[in-house]
C-alpha cells in the first residue's frame, strides 16, 4: 500500500473520490473529509418487488406465530 497526498481544489471531487472509498479501494486519511452516511433502506430501495414483500411478510407472520 502506498500513502499519497492531494490537494482537492473543488469540492465536486470529495464526490467521486466517495465511490472508491465506498468499495473500500482507497481510504480517506484526511480528518477534513466527512464521509457522507446513506440509510441502508435507501440502498435497499427497490431491491424485491412488493409481491416478493408481500409474500416474505406473510412468511414471518406464520413464523412469528409458530413462537406462541
């Protein structure tokens, strides 16, 4: 592993450096550089269909129920 500075003139670039940080490509060292937090549903979002949900959520029920 190599250790390199830059000096970011414009602020667009914290954005694309972001990506390689999120797929943990590179890591960010600078105290300044404040990784953006993103809600796991957001990322989710989407993922299954609301029939898929649907039946899952059925499934946990009877789950559930089994428990009593």
């Amino acid at each position: 592993m190599e250790t390199i500075t830059n000096k970011i003139n414009d602020s667009n670039i914290l954005k694309l450096i972001q990506k390689p940080e999120d797929l943990s490509l590179v890591q960010v060292v600078s105290p300044t550089f404040k990784k953006k937090s993103v809600k796991l549903s957001s990322l989710l979002a989407g993922s299954i269909s609301s029939e898929q949900a649907d039946t899952i959520k059925k499934e946990l029920k009877q789950i559930r129920n089994l428990w009593d």
